[in-house]
C-alpha cells in the first residue's frame, strides 16, 4: 500500500532525527521549539524599518522617527530577530556553513509570524541577488534559499532571477553608513526589462544592517512600476 507524504515525512523524522542548529538537542526539526521560544521572540518593531521599538519615538505601530524623518525607498519591513548573538549563528550557519534547511525552517518562521501579525503578502518575491563572482564562490544564494520556501508557504510567485546586479560592489560590511549607501546606488537593474505596474514585491533577503542594499533594490523595482515594496529579512541589525 502506498504511503502519502505525511506517512513518508514521520518515517522520515524517525529514520533520521534532526540536531537543533542551536543547542544540539536530537529532536524533529532545524532548530527545536524550545530555542525558537527563547531567540526569536516577539517584539515591537519599527513597521518600516524594522528596528526594535526602543529606538522609536512612536508606537509600536508607528513609524520610528528616523523613518518619520525620513522614510526609506521600502514601505514596510518584516523580521524575526535582531542580528545579534545567539541567533546569528543560524545566519551565519546557512551563509557561511552551507546548513541549507536553515532557510526552509527561516521561510516557515517568516510566513507564520507574517500571518499571525496580520501583514499583507506581496504578490511576488525576489531574492536580493549576489554578484556573479560571489554566487560562483558560495554556490547558492541563501536569499533565494529563503525566497523559494517563503513564496510556497504563503501561495505566491517567486522569481529568483528578477533582479540582478549591475556591477561588482564592496562588502556592506567593511564600510561606515554613508560609504554603503554610495556603493550600493544603481547597483540593481532588472534582468529582463519589464514592468510591475501595481505590483507589491517582497524583497527577501537573510538579514539588514543599515537598510542600504535592500533600499537602492527597491527604488530600482519602484522604477519599474512597483506600487509597494516590503523587506523580508530573516534578521536585523539592532
């Protein structure tokens, strides 16, 4: 008799239990439930840019005064964490460790903290792109690791080749806050010309630091028609 996936899925979880990327605990999942309680925990954000309520002026629900001020290319932003120890480590284990159902196990979080908050899906996904050089030394791009898994969960479109980058820049990283908004300007361009006339885009990526890659990808996206633009990033800098 044939056994349906969920039949399949518990043969599997018994043949081949998983360890928690974070505490190593043998159990079903990436991570268990235990270390998702504890790290990734809601609380109130930024609705635009993210950052954690505490660097705010406003509400919770409303606008920080940086962004009040003035407001980034993106309309909203999506998180589940600060980028900070302990949960960077599942980060830094999918970029850098190659540990690949990190993004699965990331897209779940992301789609269940989207519709539990209320948050509007967009209705296409685009994975911030590497530079060919890069891609070519990763193999993968963890962006587009999330996306795919993330658009499945929440019945959208996704395509990973939407965007594409113009020219080689510099590690965000290794550069001060206005240094990265230079390196980052007119660095996206779309793959095939093409219009998203009123089209809400999800831009995916694993995490922001200062804002700037993920706004100059936006503006380029709201060139080409875009009416909405929403950051969806697995973590944040604080």
């Amino acid at each position: 008799m044939a056994l349906g996936r969920a039949a399949w899925r518990a043969c599997l979880d018994a043949l081949l239990p998983c360890a928690c990327a974070l505490c190593g605990q043998v159990q079903r999942e990436v991570v268990c439930a235990g270390c998702a309680q504890d790290l990734l925990p809601v609380v109130p954000r930024c609705p635009v840019c993210g950052l954690p309520a505490g660097r705010s002026a406003g509400g919770a629900s409303l606008p920080c005064a940086g962004c009040r001020q003035a407001a980034p290319s993106f309309d909203a932003a999506l998180t589940l964490g600060d980028y900070a120890p302990p949960q960077d480590s599942l980060v830094l284990a999918l970029k850098f460790g190659g540990v690949l159902p990190l993004a699965g196990w990331l897209a779940a979080q992301l789609a269940g903290r989207m519709v539990r908050s209320g948050f509007p899906a967009p209705a296409l996904l685009a994975p911030v792109p590497l530079a060919p050089r890069r891609l070519a030394t990763r193999g993968f791009n963890q962006a587009w690791e999330i996306a795919r898994p993330l658009a499945r969960q929440l019945g959208v479109r996704a395509d990973p080749v939407l965007l594409r980058r113009r020219r080689e820049t510099s590690a965000q990283s290794a550069l001060d806050l206005a240094a990265r908004g230079r390196n980052v300007q007119d660095a996206f361009a779309l793959s095939v010309p093409a219009r998203l006339d009123g089209l809400h885009v999800g831009l995916v990526d694993d995490v922001m630091t200062s804002g700037a890659t993920l706004a100059a990808a936006a503006r380029t996206l709201k060139a080409h028609g875009a009416a909405r633009v929403t950051v969806l990033v697995a973590l944040r800098t604080p």
